[in-house]
C-alpha cells in the first residue's frame, strides 16, 4: 500500500484540480475572494510540494471587488493539452438567495510560471466548470447546472437546485457548439457538482463531488461507453467520502480529480478538513485542505488502494512551519494574499523598508481593504507583526488580524482615542451576521514602534502587544478561535474558505492614511491528526 503525509497541501487550498506533463504534477485550488486568483503547485514526487503560479493577476482576467465572502473563484481546473496549460475557473458574484450568477472563463499559458492569457468566457448556466480534451481532439465543457426556480423544479429531488451535470462541446475559435445536455443528475446524496472527466479502456468516467461543503461530502464515480451516457454510478456509489466515519482524521472528505502516474499508477486527489474541539463542537481550523490518495482499477471500476471509502492520513512529520518574511524587498512574499481587488498599488507598496499598507475601507468592506495575510496552516501557531503607526484619530488604525470573512475575524490594532492619544486594543466580529464590533478597553502606548503578536491554540486566542526593550503584555480578553473557520457562525455550508493571519490598516476618512510593516514572522506547530 502505498501512503503519502495527507494533506499535501495544508491550509485552505479547496477543490483541487490534478493534472501531469511529463514527470511533474501539478494541483490547481480554488482562492474564492483571495487576489491573485487559483493556487497552482507543481511536485515531482506526490508529497512536496512548491507554489508554481498564481494565474489570475490582471483586472481583465479578474476583479472580485464587490463580491460577497466565499464568492470568486470557485473550483478551477487545470489540464494540458495542444502544448499548453488550460485553466478554466468560475467567478461567483452571489451566494445566498435563489441566483449564484456564476460566469465560467478559460485562460491558456505555454507555461505554468508565464503570464496567463486573457479570458475566453464560456458561460453562466452554474458553477464548476471543467474542460475535456478527448482522443480525437474535441474538447467538452462541463459544468453543474444552477437550478433558481424552486422546489420540484431540477432533476435531482434531493437537492434539485443542483440541476445535473451539463456538458457542450467547446472551441477555442468558435466558442460554444450545439446544445447543452444533462449527462448525470448525480445520486440520492444530491449537491452534485464538481464534473471531471476522464477516458480509460473504452469507458468515459465522470468524477463528482456531492453532499455539499460539510461533514457529509463525497467523491462519486459514474461510467458510459460514450460521453452523452446513460452514466451507471460506481457500485458503492462514493469512492471516498468520510461521512459515516467521524472520528477519522480527515473529515468533509470530497471534490478531486484521477491522474495516472508514467507508469500507470492511478492517484485520486481529494479535498479534506482536520477537525478539532471547539466551544461551539468541532470545527477546522485551518479550512479545508488538500490530500492524495492512491487508487486500484478492479472490474473497470476504481477503489481505494487501501480499500473502504476513507481516505488516508498517512505517515510521516511535517513539523510545522517557521518563517521570518523579508518586508524591506520589492516584492511582496508569495504567501500572502489580498482581498478581491486587482489593483493591489491601491492598497499597498513596498518602500523598501517595509511593506506600507494605505488605508482603505473597513474590515467588513467587500470592495477595497488594505488587508495582506497568509494561511493558517495548522491549529496551534504564533505570528508577530512590528508596526510604525501613528494614528491621528479613532477613525484609523493598522494592527494584525486573525480573518475568514467581514463577520469572522479579531483584530489587535493601533488606533488613537482623544482621553488617551495612540493605543492598541482589539476589535472583533465573533461570527456575527449582523456584524456587531466588540471592543476591548484601549491600552496607551509608548511611542515609537510596536510589535503585535497572536498565539493561537486551536479554539483560544490571544493578542500581545510590547515596545522596544519591553516583555509582551496581553491585549484584550482571551478569544474564541473556533469563529475563525467555517463552522464559525452559521456553519460549513454558508463559508467555505479557510483561517488567515496577517496585516490590515484602514482609514475611514477616506485619506488614505498609510503605516508600515518592518517585520512579519509566523510559526506553527503540527499535531497530529
């Protein structure tokens, strides 16, 4: 049996897409309202991987400003074919509510590291779109289909807003061709979405996710002899799902995508969440990840290696994660990213001495907000900030920020008020729909730099402040963790991206106060699954 560390890719890195070239392996994440869009990693042995590219940086490619948490780009799929690298990706601009308004792009690049070209739109009709490059050089587009109308209306009664999986034969040149058919309603589980196709042996396989984003999601496999069906679905109906098993390692197991090695060997990569204890029940700290699992073929059918429907954990430390970011370079390091805009000099700069954020909107904005992170990878980690602020009013501040959405996250900020001149105090949203603030009492500061500091341990939080040549002092009251994650708030189903940590400045006077960042640094603790 052959085992892999799961997840490869720890963090939210959601509904990954798997293609080789050669001897290298490439997986493709969604980024929902994280600028620039879709991870892309490349490995050439399963278990390390390293960051390749980030496709989508232009405004022409994407503009997400605007979009409502967990909209943007949802589950793009990456493949290789005709001597290119073809990334098709949807931008959602709604979530709740009978519409999604879903638009489905593809863009093309010789290589995974070049610039990217601009969008082909395909269409509107759902989200999760997929692209089929068949032996005889046809190429299908497939995605789920978006049912508004109501109850009784779609093809599946379980979930019959999730309308069946369409598939249309595409053209680079002529776009579009025929008519759009519904080749699979999915199974009783319902939510179908995520399409993949795949040939072998004569038989078209169609990979799907379904269950929805929770507890309850999938992977199931349907077969035909020809690409229009009828699809017969697998004879255990899932190939991998965690859903009757809770106390597995890896739950909300589903969305992946097969690859065959060079030597014949079938991988399935599949999305995972590590849950723990939380005051609210379970919950995934760090969103939902990334893992591998190897695959046997017996009767035209695949199986788990292992067999069962549970995914594998596999072995071996990772360690965690220490990093110390250079702030004073020309570049802003690859693992952070911004929110939904594409004109990033509007919210940042580096100086060359630091990373100097411009006050933008606030923490709840959906358009404009001066807030640069990186992923929480495990449950228990510490990050640190040093901060040249000086704040000439309460209506700006800068600080570090534990983040998920405009109604999920905790922020030890500088900010100034009049009895007291610069202070720091914490500012949080604790899963809030109705996006009520909490504010801890202000703390006076020293002047000259200060250095903010979180340690979080998965359901518990706390912030630190300290001044040069000083111990750390806590800032505000201990926090509760378990808000900065799916499960926070209303649930699983209703967010579905992942924890971040990072550096935010707002002015809400709209001058565009700015502060500087000198050092940002971040550890984190691996436990075991």
């Amino acid at each position: 049996m052959t085992m892999i560390a799961n997840p490869v890719l720890r963090g939210f890195h959601a509904d990954p897409s798997f293609c080789r070239v050669g001897e290298v392996y490439y997986i493709a994440t969604s980024t929902f309202e994280w600028y620039p869009g879709v991870l892309i990693y490349r490995s050439t042995d399963l278990q390390n991987w390293s960051l390749a590219g980030r496709p989508l940086r232009r405004a022409a490619q994407l503009d997400m400003r605007g979009n409502p948490d967990s909209c943007g780009v949802w589950a793009p799929c990456l493949s290789y074919a005709d001597g290119k690298f073809w990334l098709v990706y949807t931008d959602v601009k709604r979530l709740s509510g009978a519409f999604k308004d879903a638009h489905n792009y593809i863009v093309t690049a010789e290589n995974v590291e070049g610039e990217w070209s601009d969008p082909s739109y395909v269409n509107s009709s759902g989200f999760d779109p997929s692209l089929f490059h068949d032996e005889d050089g046809r190429k299908w587009f497939l995605n789920m289909r978006w049912n508004h109308r109501g109850r009784g209306t779609g093809v599946n009664p379980a979930h019959d807003s999730f309308d069946g999986i369409e598939v249309q034969e595409w053209s680079p040149d002529a776009g579009l061709i025929g008519v759009p058919r519904v080749i699979y309603a999915g199974t009783d589980l319902g939510l179908t979405e995520a399409p993949h196709l795949f040939k072998r042996n004569g038989w078209y396989y169609l990979t799907t996710a379904e269950g929805g984003t929770g507890y309850d999601h999938a992977v199931t496999l349907a077969r035909a002899r020809r690409i229009f069906g009828p699809y017969e679905t697998h004879p255990d109906q899932h190939v991998m799902t965690a859903r009757f098993a809770s106390a597995h390692g890896l739950q909300r197991v589903g969305h992946g995508q097969y690859v065959e090695t060079a030597d014949g060997a079938g991988w399935h990569s599949f999305l995972c969440g590590r849950p723990v204890a939380g005051p609210r029940g379970r919950f995934c700290a760090t969103g939902r990840e990334t893992g591998l699992a190897r695959v046997v073929w017996r009767d035209d059918w695949m199986y788990l290696e292992a067999g069962g429907l549970l995914p594998p954990v596999g072995q071996g430390a990772r360690g965690g994660v220490a990093v110390e970011y250079d702030l004073t370079g020309p570049q802003l390091p690859d693992d952070f990213q911004w929110l939904r805009t594409p004109q990033p000099e509007r919210i940042f700069t580096m100086t060359g001495a630091a990373l100097r954020l411009i006050g933008r909107e606030s923490l709840g904005s959906w358009f404009e907000q001066a807030l640069v992170a990186r992923r929480q990878d495990e449950a228990v980690y510490q990050a640190q900030c040093a901060v040249l602020a000086d704040p000439p009013n309460w209506q700006r501040a800068a600080g570090l920020t534990t983040y998920y959405n405009r109604h999920k996250f905790h922020a030890g900020v500088i900010t100034h008020e009049p009895e007291l001149g610069r202070c720091a105090r914490v500012i949080s949203c604790a899963g809030d729909v109705s996006e009520a603030l909490t504010l801890s009492p202000a703390v006076a500061l020293p002047e000259g730099p200060v250095t903010l500091s979180v340690k979080v341990d998965h359901a518990r939080q706390q912030f630190y402040w300290q001044s040069a040549g000083q111990q750390l002092v806590a800032l505000g009251p201990q926090l509760d963790a378990s808000v900065i994650s799916d499960e926070g708030g209303l649930g699983e189903h209703s967010s579905f991206t992942g924890a971040f940590v990072g550096m935010v400045a707002y002015d809400l006077t709209g001058q565009g106060w700015t502060a500087d960042f000198t050092q940002f640094a971040y550890q984190s603790q691996e436990r075991v699954a």
